[in-house]
C-alpha cells in the first residue's frame, strides 16, 4: 500500500462474514493509526482455514487476530478455501 496525499491518522478494518450470512462479522484492525505520506506499507490480511483464524499483518508484524465462529462464506455454492 502507497500512501499519496495527506497523512492518514485512521485504523484499517476488515469485516469478514461467517456463513450462514448474517452472523455478525469477525473484524481485525490495524495497531497503526498514523500512515506517513510518501511511504510505501506491506499490508496483508490472512485467513487460516484449519484454525477458522483472520489476521491483519502491516510491515510483516501481526496487528490482530481473531477466530471466526463459522465457515469464512461462499462463492456460488462452494466453500472458498
């Protein structure tokens, strides 16, 4: 991720729907809250499936992790894996 503009001063989210929709969603965030302009961040979110557990990772540190509680959704029928 590239940072062009004005300095964020905000957290990243990601909101993650457990299947059956509409369980509330699993949701990580990122520990950083300050992104300087010009500076280019890794940014990675995971999703292990044998331990149901959603990470947020930012310059290769873990930031947050959660375990879902159901199976992370479905594209057309089939589990995505």
């Amino acid at each position: 991720m590239f940072i062009g503009g004005a300095t964020s001063q905000e957290r990243l989210e990601l909101n993650v729907y457990d299947d059956p929709y509409p369980n509330p969603p699993a949701t990580v965030y990122t520990t950083t809250n300050t992104w300087d302009v010009g500076r280019w961040y890794w940014l990675a979110y995971n999703y292990d499936a044998s331990s149901m557990n959603l990470s947020v990772w930012v310059n290769g540190i873990l930031e947050d992790s959660t375990t879902m509680t159901g199976d992370i959704g479905r594209d057309h029928g089939d589990t995505i894996r």
